[in-house]
C-alpha cells in the first residue's frame, strides 16, 4: 500500500508535459474556391456597375452638356475652319435665351440636317440688305467676323433689296462666309426650339 506523503508529493509534482497544439481552421479545397468564387463575384459586380454608370454620364454629359461637332463646308470660314471639330454647349441656353451673334448649331428647318450658324437678328427686330449691306433696325451692322471686302446680298442674285420682320421666338442666322452659306436667307428665320446650343470655338 502506497505511502499517503509519497501520494501527495506525487500529486505536488510540477507537469512538464508539452500544451495542446491549438487548433487551426483548416480550409478545405472546396471552401477556398467558394471564397475565390465570391470575391471574384464581387468585383465583376463593382465593374459593372462603374461601367454603366459611366456610359450613363457620357450620355447625360454629351446630349445635355456638351456634344463634339463636325463643321461640314465653308459657311463659317474664317471663324469656322471647314472639317474643324468643335463643342456644343447645350447647357448654355437651359438658363437664358441665344444673344446676338452666338454661333450656334440648329436643325435646317428644311430636313432638320444640323448646320452652324451665327445669329444676326433677335426676335422683333427688323433686317434689311441694301447694297450689299445689312442694316440691323435701320442701323448699319458692324461685322467685324466677316473677310475682307464681303459683301452680304439678299438672294444668290445678288440683286434687289430685301426687308424682313424678324416674329416672336424667331432668329434670323448667317454663316459668316456669305457667298457660300444657305441661311435665313434661303430657308427664313428659325424658331427658338430649333437652336440646340451654343458652339464653342
């Protein structure tokens, strides 16, 4: 029969034998493709919507704000290179009406085919070509934009006077170069809702 003091110093005795490993979470094969899987996921989502949230600016910005515009002929030479690519400013006019001698861009009213023009007349004013001159309310138009020794007729003629009363929510445009621009001249004043916006140079 074993000795109670040897039992209990037995008992005292310090344990030297080494701690439980601790236990690590294992990933298993298919647990590891499910989080790869999941990130991969959401990262296509992110790009998606990055990806239609952008075209949707680009949209908003180029019918809205602003569009690149080719000018396609001489009708606006020198302001204007033929070929030239410029910006139209659609904003500008959601806040304030044109303003004499913006050049803007607006639909033909004969086939709604986009043209560049700069505007001459305001609404109720009057124009008047004389002798190859314009006469804005009965005043003679300074037209510093114009070439030298340009002479601006009323028809293709190139005879005859013309008077016209510009109406209501109505302009009058010319290209600046006048022997080769089809304008009010040609197809009448053209209505507000006709202007899209204010080209930039």
């Amino acid at each position: 029969m074993d000795n109670p003091a040897n039992l209990k110093m037995q008992d005292s005795s310090p344990d030297n034998s080494p701690p439980p490993a601790p236990r690590n979470k294992i990933l298993d094969g298919s647990y590891f493709w499910f989080v790869r899987f999941s990130e991969f996921l959401k990262q296509f989502w992110i790009a998606v919507v990055l990806a239609v949230w952008g075209t949707l600016c680009y949209l908003f910005i180029t019918h809205f704000v602003f569009l690149s515009v080719l000018v396609d002929g001489q009708s606006m030479v020198p302001t204007l290179e033929d070929s030239g690519h410029y910006w139209l400013n659609r904003f500008a006019y959601l806040r304030s009406e044109p303003r004499q001698l913006d050049i803007v861009a607006l639909k033909d009213p004969r086939d709604n085919a986009l043209v560049v023009k700069r505007i001459i007349g305001m609404p109720g004013q009057s124009i008047y070509f004389h002798q190859g001159k314009v006469y804005l309310n009965g005043a003679l138009l300074n037209e510093p934009y114009l070439m030298d020794k340009t002479y601006t007729f009323a028809n293709e003629t190139r005879s005859g006077d013309k008077f016209t009363c510009i109406g209501k929510n109505e302009y009058f445009v010319m290209g600046d170069n006048r022997n080769y621009s089809t304008d009010s001249r040609i197809f009448g004043t053209v209505t507000r809702q006709r202007i899209l916006g204010k080209v930039v140079e």
